[in-house]
C-alpha cells in the first residue's frame, strides 16, 4: 500500500467484533434478565437442582452484557464536546458497582444451590453465606440499588445533551424503575413488573442502538472527508483550503514550481 493510499487508524474507530459485542449486548441483555426470571418463576426457586442454575447462570452473563452497556452509554457521553464528564464518570462508576454487587449476589446463590442437597439445606448454606459481614448488605440490598441509579443518570445525562430522544429515555428510566422494584411487589402485580420492565429497556437500548449505529457511519464519513486523504491521491478538503498540508500529510515534499523558459 503506498503512502497516497494508506489512511492513519483513527483513535475513536471501533473494531467490528468490538461493534458486533456492543450491539449483542443492546440486544440481549434485557432479554437475559427476563429468561432467568421465567425459570425462577416456573418452579426454579423452590428447588436447588438445574433449573436453579441455569436461571443464576443466565442472569450472570446478563448482567455482565450490562458492563458493556454502560461502558458504551459512557463512551458516548465522553465523544462529545462540553461539560458533565464527572458525572458521565460517576453514574458509570456507580452501575459498575451495581453490576459487581449483583455478579457477586449469583455467585453466592449458584454455589449455594449446587452445594444444597435440600431447601432446608439451602436455607441453612444461606444464613452461613449472610453471617458474613457486608454480604447481605453489599450483594443483596444496598448494591445493586447502584446498577439502577447509574443506568437512569446516564440516560438522562445523554437526555439533556440531545443524544437519545425523549421517548428513548422515558422508556429507560421506566423498564429499570420497574425491574428494580419487581422484588418488593408481591401477588399477581410482581408477575406483570419484570416482563413489562424488560420490555420497556428492550424497546430503548434497542432504538438507543439503531439510531446511533445509523449516525455513526455518517459522522466518521464526515471526519474522514474534512481530515484525511482519499485514496486516489486527491488533495482532501482540508488540504485543498490550506494548500499543502495535504501533502505534508501525505510525507511528500511539495514540487517546486517549475520556471518557465527564456524567449
């Protein structure tokens, strides 16, 4: 590849496997969070058998698709120009507490139930597990409240800077308000809270997802077209308004200009 055609790397270009795991994890994050729900809900929590794990193993890579969320969530705040990046830093730190904590919470309920021979067994492998200062108050109560807080502060930072539509954010904030409070409701309501609530985050990190990877083409063509070379060789915008720094660029030296001859 010689040098008129060669384009530097940029710095804010994603990998395609980069992108295919970002838009895996808008897709099926919420969806995860549902399907372990459903397992639980069709008898997995009055046993310790398969059913048991498998509901705590799809909920654990789920939340772990959620890291990739916030981390692309937080990538898009710091792409833009202005203020708010410590709070961009702090609601991002905050959901990746709340990720840990409930990473740390499934691990704790997978070892118990493989461990538990019975659900007085586990009753009693649970009450060792929470005799352990800050487990039940890290992995059970207070952290998870962090994922839920640094989700919704994301959303509405990108909110107030433009960069999701209104009904994007209000679906957010709607479907992580519902799945956080599934757990304190009780009867027929808990049965409506979490698949509505997954609905909800499903519908908006997915037109999060489509109107962004429809901008992000169009965003780096623009760059490329006012900051690089093309590959015929062809002075770039950049280079055509400010003579040769095209060419520059490009590691050649500008030709002298030739003389014309004596009559």
């Amino acid at each position: 590849m010689t040098a008129a055609t060669a384009r530097p790397r940029r710095l804010d270009a994603q990998p395609a496997a980069g992108n295919r795991l970002t838009n895996f994890a808008f897709a099926l994050a919420p969806v995860g969070v549902l399907a372990g729900w459903t397992v639980m809900r069709l008898g997995a929590n009055r046993s310790t058998g398969v059913g048991w794990a498998l509901a705590h193993s799809t909920w654990l890579i789920s939340y772990a698709l959620f890291g990739i969320i916030v981390a692309e969530l937080y990538r898009r705040i710091r792409a833009q120009p202005g203020g708010g990046k410590v709070v961009a830093i702090l609601s991002a730190g905050a959901a990746a507490a709340g990720i840990a904590a409930i990473a740390g919470q499934m691990i704790v309920d997978l070892v118990v139930g493989l461990a538990a021979s019975d659900r007085a067994h586990m009753h009693e492998l649970f009450q060792r597990a929470f005799s352990v200062a800050g487990v039940r108050l890290v992995l059970y109560e207070i952290g998870p409240i962090f994922l839920i807080v640094g989700l919704a502060a994301l959303f509405t930072h990108l909110a107030v800077e433009r960069r999701v539509s209104t009904l994007t954010t209000v679906l957010a904030l709607i479907g992580i308000v519902l799945i956080g409070v599934e757990g304190a409701a009780g009867g027929a309501v808990r049965l409506l809270l979490m698949p509505a609530g997954a609905g909800c985050l499903w519908l908006a990190l997915n037109g999060f997802r489509r109107t962004h990877g429809r901008a992000e083409p169009a965003r780096k063509a623009r760059s490329e077209a006012t900051c690089e070379p093309s590959g015929s060789g062809a002075p770039s915008m950049l280079s055509t308004a400010s003579g040769s720094v095209g060419r520059r660029w490009l590691g050649r030296r500008p030709r002298p200009a030739s003389t014309p001859a004596r009559p």
